[in-house]
C-alpha cells in the first residue's frame, strides 16, 4: 500500500469518527426545532417549531434564573478551585519533602472514593451549620480536588528551578514569584484546570440536587430534570433546555481547546 493510499484511509477513518462525536450535537440542535412527535419519530431536518417550544420551556421553567445560577456557582467554583489547587500543586513541588509526599499519595488515594459515599456526611454536616441553598454549600466539596493538585504539581515539576532561585535573590517572595511568574508561565495549564472545573461545575447535578431544596437555587441541570415526566415529556422543550445547558461549556472549550491540549500534555510557554 502506497503512501498516498495510506493517508486517504486515514483521513476516511478520522472524517467518519469526526461525524459520530458531532452528530449527537447537531441531532440536539435539530430536536430543539422539532415536535415531540417528529423527535420520536427520527426526524433529522430542521423545524419551525423553536419558538414554541421555548415559549413551552420558560412556561414551565424559569431558565433565565437557572441559568444565572449555573454562571454565578461554576465561575466562583472555577477561580477559587483554581487558586487553592494550584497553590497546593505548587507547593507540593517546590517545597518538596518526604511527609509531602506521603500526604500526596493519601490525596490521590481519596480519589477512590466514591463521592455518592459522602453524601450523606455531608449533607448532614452541611444543614447543621446552614449551608443548604448556599453558594459555599454548592462550592465547598469540589473546591480542592486530587486531579487539580496533580496537574499543577506536574507543572511545578516542569518549572524551572532557576527561575526561582534567580527571583529568590532579587528579593522576590514566594507569593510574588508564584503569581508573577509561575502563573504566566504555566497559563496552558491553568487554561487547562479553568476548562475542566468549569465544565464540572457547570454540569454538577448530584450534589446540588441534594443541597439545593429551593427552586429559587436550582441550576440548569436540575431544571432538565424536571422536564422530564413519567406520563409525558415534551422532547422539543427538553431538547431546547440541553442545548442551552450544552452552549457555553461548548463555546469555553472552542475557545481554550489549543491551550487545554498544551496544557494536559504538559507544555510550558
């Protein structure tokens, strides 16, 4: 086989895998415009019926208010997460040790957990303090997590030594040197910590399904929930609700997709 031949089978072979990942996106976008009726019955073309069934999704939902909620939870998750893993990942392997490293094989341990085993825990802990329906109640468990401080030690690992004994000298404290140059330095890697926290957090049901009890608290993911019915679901208002939940962690990652690749792999700037 030819060289030629080759390379037309591979780009057959990534055209078609291409295809399979967006076809559920597109599908989604074409059951937002379509009857339930024609949703079940395969229908893969565009409708006309997008305004009714927003019309039918803000009538039994408010959205707007869901919305808002998953943008103020997931941003103040997002940066704090951030702030705490990367100065723990940082520290880590900077100040390295011994201890530290026993104390980090007991945080990567705790990822075998599982978290449903810690519901219960922590709901408890949480209504006895007065954390239901709260910002912190949402963000508090995910705010330090063992993937997070394991990339960011991995970028410490690549950062180099010499920097910090250079800025050391010039009177640079460790603070300054963490946010003035290890931070840009590593941006692919916090481009990369900023993709996938986001769309945690943005995607989160479990958690604030079980901590947040008001309907004024509730998330977009809650509010798909509640679309669905055991006698009927409307599929073109559901389809519409998951499209506007799917947009903006669609649109993060278009956006930041080069420096994630950079900065799961590793790559310094």
């Amino acid at each position: 086989m030819t060289e030629k031949n080759k390379l037309i089978i591979q780009y057959i072979v990534l055209i078609f895998a291409s295809v399979i990942s967006v076809f559920p996106l597109v599908w989604m976008m074409i059951a937002a415009t379509n009857r339930t009726v024609d949703i079940i019955a395969g229908k893969l073309t565009f409708g006309t019926q997008l305004m009714t069934n927003y019309n039918n999704l803000i009538a039994n939902q408010d959205i707007f208010r869901g919305f808002m909620n998953s943008v103020k939870y997931s941003v103040i998750q997002t940066v704090v997460s951030i702030l705490i893993c990367s100065l723990a990942g940082y520290g880590f392997e900077v100040f390295h040790d011994k201890v530290k490293d026993t104390l980090m094989a007991l945080i990567l341990m705790s990822m075998m957990i599982p978290f449903v085993a810690l519901m219960i825990p922590l709901f408890r802990m949480f209504s006895s303090v007065g954390l239901l329906n709260s910002t912190l109640g949402f963000i508090l468990p995910s705010l330090s997590t063992p993937f997070l401080i394991m990339l960011f030690r991995a970028a410490a690992r690549s950062f180099p030594a010499e920097m910090i004994e250079a800025a050391r000298i010039d009177g640079l404290n460790e603070f300054g040197i963490f946010f003035r140059m290890f931070i840009p330095t590593m941006r692919s890697t916090f481009a990369a910590a900023l993709t996938v926290t986001f769309m945690n957090a943005w995607n989160n049901y479990i958690w604030p399904k079980v901590i947040m009890q008001d309907s004024k608290a509730q998330t977009l993911p809650m509010m798909i929930s509640n679309l669905t019915s055991g006698y009927f679901t409307d599929y073109g208002a559901l389809m519409l609700a998951v499209l506007i939940t799917t947009l903006p962690t669609a649109v993060l990652f278009l956006a930041l997709q080069k420096n994630f690749a950079e900065g799961i792999t590793g790559a310094v700037k």
